[in-house]
C-alpha cells in the first residue's frame, strides 16, 4: 500500500417458516432500551431501533433497512423482544431483504435479553461497538425526535455511574507480530479503499464533511510469516478505537475488551496521546489499523476504519 505513509506520532492536523429463503442480507444494528419520554402511567418509554449496516463497497443503492417499535416498559423481556425482533424480519422480508448474518448489539446491559431473543431465533449475537450508523440514527432522533412528544424529559438527567475500565490485556504471543510503526493516511484515499486487495477488511461509511486532503491517523502492524493469522484474530475481535493510556497504546474492541499493543517510553507517550488526539479530532473521529507483511507489501492482510462514536 503506497498510501500509507510511516512516520512518527501523527502530527497535529433462523428460519421462519419461508418456503424459498432470500439470500442472507446484511448485518443487522440493535438498540433496546429505554427513552427520555414519560408515557401516561409515569414509566419510561423503552423503544428497540433495528437498522441494517450500510455497505461500505457502496455497491447496493437502496436505503438501508430501519424498523422501530415502542415498548411497555412492563413488556420488557426477552420474550417480548424475539417477537418483535421476528416482526422485524418479516417487514425486511416484505422489503426484499433476507435475514442478517449477525446482529451487534452496542449495550452491555443488555447483552443477555438480546442474547437470549436472538438465539431463539437462529440468529447469531455480536456485542460490539461498532454500530455506528445505529448510534448516528439514535443521536438524530435524540435531537430531532424525542424532544416532540409530549412527554419528553427536558434539561439534564443523572449521568449513569462511571464504569470501571477493564485491564488491558497483553496480546497473546501469537499475534503480536513483529513491530509497528505510526502511519497517517489522506481522507481522499479511503475512497478507494473498496478496491484494495485486503485479507480482512472492516470498512465503514464515511462522513461526507472530511477535506481530502485531511490526515487520518493510525497504526500499522508487521509479521513477515503471520499477518493473515493476526489480520484473522483482529477481525474476532470487532476493534473500536486506539487510545494512549499513560504509557501505552491500547485497542478497544468488543463491548469493553482493551488489548495494549505497545509500551511507550513516558516521553513519546506524551507528545503522541497530544498529537494523537487532535489529528483524530481534526478526521471526525476517524483512525484506522492496518496489517501486512512487510514495509513495501502492496496487499494488506487486514484494515479496520474505526471511529470514535458515544458509547452509551
């Protein structure tokens, strides 16, 4: 891969009964979970939102499929949610889309009612956070939405308490690979990143709002004799951000899974989480991880674009 420049810290810039099944459709984004809304009986509104994963290759033109459907905060179970959740492939049915090969859910929370809906369905679970056209979905209706109703709850709610960041966890052996370096590359290239010749790829939509020209800061991992293995283990793991903490470089992936990559000396670790952070401010959000044999290899055994999103 040409594009990708190596320098320093980056600088500051189931089966439904169908008789004939459609072919499988694309990845499924779920929420479920309560509202800022007060219904007559004084509980909160608990809405489940469902939105298909755009296609990075960009080669389907219709809309990605959305479903939502409120529910009594009495009615709040798995049970309740399966039913729902088969109503929802039956609309995408209707629509011309065949059942999702997984479906993410972004909640730790709730990871087991979702777990058990799904698996009474034949559908396989993912906790992941990356849902990111669920969470752009949720924040505009937050804005544009929730407000209207009548029983919307105005100014500021308690804050969730703060949750206890896992250790991070050493990489196994295995997939350590043989060194990495800082890589940037131009927002403009990631347009052609669909055509790349890629092992495991990871691709998401991308703002519309971002210069070409704008830097996009990341990492690149080598191993000469295992980076398809280690490009293979990443893609399990569903990585959602690189972060410097204190003197390391962590992955967090999963639902609130964090894997140190590397140990910096205090020095560097300073000025890189500085420049770090602000080449990421000034890309949306946007960073990416690449993995690939050598230096000058033209293919790439894995890339993820991940991007910082709420979590919750």
């Amino acid at each position: 891969m040409s594009r990708l420049r190596v320098d320093g810290p980056p600088e500051v810039e189931g089966s439904l009964g169908l008789e004939q099944p459609l072919a499988a459709g694309p990845d499924w984004e779920l929420d479920y979970y309560s509202r800022p809304i007060l219904e007559e009986d004084g509980k909160k509104r608990w809405e489940l939102l469902i939105c298909a994963t755009p296609d990075p290759l960009g080669k389907s033109q219709a809309e990605p499929f959305r479903w939502m459907r409120a529910c009594p905060a009495a009615s709040v179970n798995s049970i309740w949610l399966k039913e729902a959740i088969e109503a929802a492939l039956a609309e995408a049915h209707c629509q011309g889309y065949g059942n999702p090969r997984r479906i993410r859910c972004w909640r730790g929370s709730m990871r087991t009612m979702v777990q058990r809906a799904a698996e009474g369905l034949g559908l396989e679970l993912v906790p992941s956070r990356r849902c990111y056209s669920l969470v752009e979905w949720l924040q505009l209706r937050q804005l544009e939405v929730y407000p209207q109703d009548p029983g919307y709850l105005a100014g500021p709610l308690a804050p969730p308490p703060l949750a206890i960041r896992p250790v991070s966890v050493l990489l196994p052996e295995a997939v350590r690979g043989d060194r990495w370096s800082w890589a940037t590359l131009p927002f403009g290239a990631l347009a052609e990143a669909p055509d790349w010749e890629i092992g495991f790829a990871g691709l998401v939509t991308l703002p519309p709002t971002i210069t070409a020209a704008t830097p996009i800061p990341g990492i690149r991992l080598f191993s000469r004799t295992r980076a398809l293995a280690i490009a293979g283990w990443l893609a399990g793991l569903e990585p959602v951000r690189l972060e410097i903490d204190g003197e390391q470089l962590v992955l967090e992936a999963g639902l609130e899974d964090r894997w140190l990559l590397a140990s910096l000396p205090a020095a560097e670790a300073a000025a890189a989480a500085t420049a770090f952070a602000a080449a990421r401010e000034n890309a949306g959000g946007l960073q990416f991880i690449a993995v690939q044999s050598e230096d000058g290899a033209e293919r790439l055994d894995g890339f993820w674009l991940l991007r910082d999103l709420a979590d919750g």
